[in-house]
C-alpha cells in the first residue's frame, strides 16, 4: 500500500513565499515517510491570471531551478 501526502496551501503573488512555504510543507510531510507528495498546481503563484502575458511571467520551466529545487528538497 502506498503513503501519499497531500500538500495543500493558499498562494499569492509572492513566489519566493509561495516556495518557502511550499519547501515548509515538503518538510513537514516528509516525517510521515510518504512514498508521493502531491502538490497543489499552482504553488508558485495565484489560481488565474490578469492576460497571457501574466501566465507565461509565472510559468515555470520543468526543468528549471525552482522545481529542481522542489525535487531536491522531496
């Protein structure tokens, strides 16, 4: 059977909060030895976005260093 951890926080237009709380959570679920985290799909930044120019500003690179750093901290 597997242990998942179910992340889930309020975000706002702060991202470098949004990844001190999310790493904070990371944290706090990783005592209970979860075999997945699960997090919230917009953990970087608020739920909707002003114009396109908005979400692609917010956006994140897969491979780029904040979820390189997500990863690493999992």
């Amino acid at each position: 059977m597997a242990r998942v951890a179910a992340l889930q926080f309020a975000t706002g237009t702060d991202v470098d909060s949004n990844l001190a709380t999310c790493l904070r959570m990371i944290d706090e679920a990783r005592h209970f030895e979860p075999d997945l985290m699960v997090l919230p799909e917009f953990r970087n930044d608020i739920s909707w976005y002003d114009e396109a120019e908005h979400a692609w500003r917010v956006s994140l690179e897969r491979e780029g260093p904040l979820m390189g750093l997500i990863g690493q901290w999992a």
